[in-house]
C-alpha cells in the first residue's frame, strides 16, 4: 500500500484577494474600487508572503497575485472614472433656462 499525502491547501487570503479584486475591477464604475483596490492589493501581499514562508504547505499563490493585480487595476479604473466624472460634471453646459 501506498502513503497517502495531504494536498496542498489553499490559504483563504488568496481566495478572499482574488474575490475582492474582481469586484474592485467590476465596481470601479461606482468608485467602490477606491476603497476594495487596496483591501484585495494587501490582502494579496500578505497572501503570497504567507505562502512563501509556509515551506509547501499553503497553495494559491497565482490566486492572490491576480487578487493583487486585480485590486490594482480597479483602485486606477476607479480613480480614472472619478476625475473623467468631475471632468464631464465641469464641463456640461448649465441647465438654466434663459429668459
């Protein structure tokens, strides 16, 4: 008989990175990416620092990079749609009626 091996478990932070970096992506239209950008970038940091040190016990680590990369992609989309917002806000016309 054969011995039996533990597979790789996959660390909960990486999973949680990636989760929170699409939706940073998705809702960076609202500016929510302005506040889950950075959530899914650290949490991706810690991830992958967690995993490096787990000596092959904790797995995911392409999960949290994407989660990282993620989160960083939706904080800029986000700030990109914020000033393109002010910037139409400026420079629409006034809706007051002339008399």
């Amino acid at each position: 008989m054969g011995v039996g091996y533990a597979a790789k478990r996959t660390d909960g932070l990486a999973i949680a990175s990636l989760v929170i970096g699409i939706l940073s992506f998705v809702c960076s239209f609202i500016c929510l990416g302005v506040v889950l950008g950075p959530t899914a970038a650290i949490m991706g940091f810690i991830s992958r620092q967690r995993i490096s040190t787990s000596g092959g016990m904790l797995g995911g680590g392409g999960l949290a990079i994407a989660g990282l990369i993620l989160g960083i992609v939706g904080f800029i989309a986000s700030v990109g749609f914020f000033f393109l917002y002010v910037a139409g806000a400026l420079n629409a016309p006034n809706s007051t009626p002339t008399p």
